[in-house]
C-alpha cells in the first residue's frame, strides 16, 4: 500500500507593530531630540577641543585665538556699536542682490521653461556665461557702475540668477503634459495655467535653488567686499587678517557663519509657508 506524503503546513509571517506605528508622535519627538543632540553635541565638541588646543598651547593662540577670545571680543565690538556697520553693510548688498536675481532669473526660467523656441535661442548664451566665475565679473561691473553698492549688489544678482534661472527652468520642463493637458481642456486662460498649474507645480524645486542660491550669494558678496569694498564683513575680515588681529578676524567668519545660516533657513521657512503641499524638508536627506 503507498502512503502518500502530507503537504507542509503553510507559513504564515506575523508582523507586530513597532514603536513608530504604535506612537508616531512620540517617536517623532525623541527622533527630532535626538537629531537636535547630535546638531549641537558636533560643534559643541569641536569648540571645546579648540579651546582645550588653545589653552594647552597645542596651537599657536596668536594665530588661532581661543573661542573664548573670539566671543569676548565679538561681544565688545558689538556693545561698542564697531560691528553692526559692517553687518548691515554685508546684509543690506546681499538682500538688494537676491532679490533682483531672483527675479529675473524666476521670470527668466518660467519663460524659457514653457517655450522652447526661447529657451532653443538664450540657453547656449546662458550656459557659456553661468561657467564664468562671477568674481571675474567683478571689474566689468566697477566699470559699469563705478565704485560704490552697485557693483557689489550686481555681483550678488548675477550669481543669484544662474541658480534660480536653472531651477526655474528645469522644474518647469518636469511638469507632467497631463497637468497642461488638464487645464487647456478646462479652458483655463494663461494666468489661470500659470496659477493653477505651472506655479504649484513647479514652486518647490524653484525653493530649493532659491535656498541654494541664499548661501551662495554670502560667499560671493564676502569674497567681493574683500577686494573691492571699504565696509562689510568681508572687508573686516580683510583688514583685520592685514593688522594680525587675528581675533577679529575670527568674529568677522563667525558672523558671516550666522548670516548664511539664518538667510537659509528664513528661505526654508518661506518655502514651507508658499508650498505646505511639498516634503518639509526638500533640501535635505529624508529619513
């Protein structure tokens, strides 16, 4: 007689639900804590290292002044009313500057994202000038506008443009045909294709070079005030490095840190406000 053999048992795969599906919110907020620790815990070591360097004499303090003495004498020169200038000079090139590229190079990629005859016509010229460095620009635009905030503010705008102009441009021409296709059968004019469909759709990726372009442009307006400038915080930093007043110096980088940081994140700030429909934090990696 054969017996014949019984089938397995079928497998069947349990799966529990972890701590994030369970409590989301408090996983979010012991996630947010803990990327906030590690935030500060990196630079707060590194600080601490370079101050212990200093006090040890393992660096020359007279060349790397300790970060106490920078912040000492940062506090001084601000109650003193000799830092400010310098701040608002940097800041107010800087805004001038970003606004106008921004702008012009939004109106600009919005133009040459939708038609491609433009786009076929400016795109070789554009391309050949965004590969110039911008500090090269920098005597074409002392001859044009002569000494003063024009040729300052003009540098900032030309370097602010290329990176808007190219996001513009770029998120423009991504836009899924079926979201045009969409509005001409609804019969929608150019403003309402421009704010129903081109606007939303391509704002976030438009952010994201906008924030690009925000830290860039306290680079280039740093890198111009230290050639050709009389204040700013390039020009102290300049000068100071000059002098040997190397503490000085040190609060001139430390202040242009704090201006990139907070022009970023105030443009990150904007962008969450204009597009609550994007990913939070498009500039950055996702977890």
């Amino acid at each position: 007689m054969t017996t014949l053999a019984k089938p397995p048992a079928e497998s069947v795969l349990v799966r529990r639900p972890g701590p994030q599906e369970l409590h989301p919110a408090r996983t979010h907020r012991r996630r947010r804590a803990l990327e906030l620790s590690l935030a500060l815990a990196v630079p707060l070591f590194l600080l601490l290292l370079w101050q212990l360097a200093a006090a040890q004499a393992w660096i020359d303090d007279r060349v790397y002044p300790a970060p106490s003495t920078i912040l000492a004498d940062g506090w001084d020169r601000a109650a003193a009313g000799d830092l400010w200038p310098d701040v608002w000079a940097t800041l107010k090139r800087v805004l001038a500057g970003y606004t106008a590229g921004t702008a012009a190079g939004y109106a600009l990629g919005l133009l040459m994202g939708s038609l491609s005859l433009i786009r076929a016509a400016l795109e070789p010229l554009l391309d050949a000038l965004y590969v110039v460095p911008k500090l090269a620009l920098l005597p074409i635009f002392l001859n044009m506008f002569g000494l003063g905030e024009g040729p300052q503010v003009a540098l900032v705008a030309a370097t602010v443009f290329f990176f808007v102009w190219i996001s513009t441009m770029s998120a423009v021409m991504s836009i899924p045909t079926g979201h045009r296709d969409a509005g001409q059968v609804f019969g929608a004019s150019r403003w309402q294709m421009f704010r129903h469909v081109l606007l939303p759709a391509s704002l976030p990726a438009v952010l994201v070079g906008a924030r690009i372009a925000a830290g860039v442009a306290v680079l280039v307006i740093v890198a111009s005030e230290q050639i050709a400038a009389t204040n700013g915080l390039g020009h102290l930093i300049f000068d100071s490095r000059a002098l040997f007043q190397n503490d000085v110096m040190f609060v001139g980088i430390v202040c242009v840190a704090i201006l990139g940081v907070l022009f970023s994140e105030l443009i990150r700030f904007a962008g969450r406000l204009l597009t609550p429909w994007a990913p939070r934090d498009r500039g950055r990696g996702q977890s």
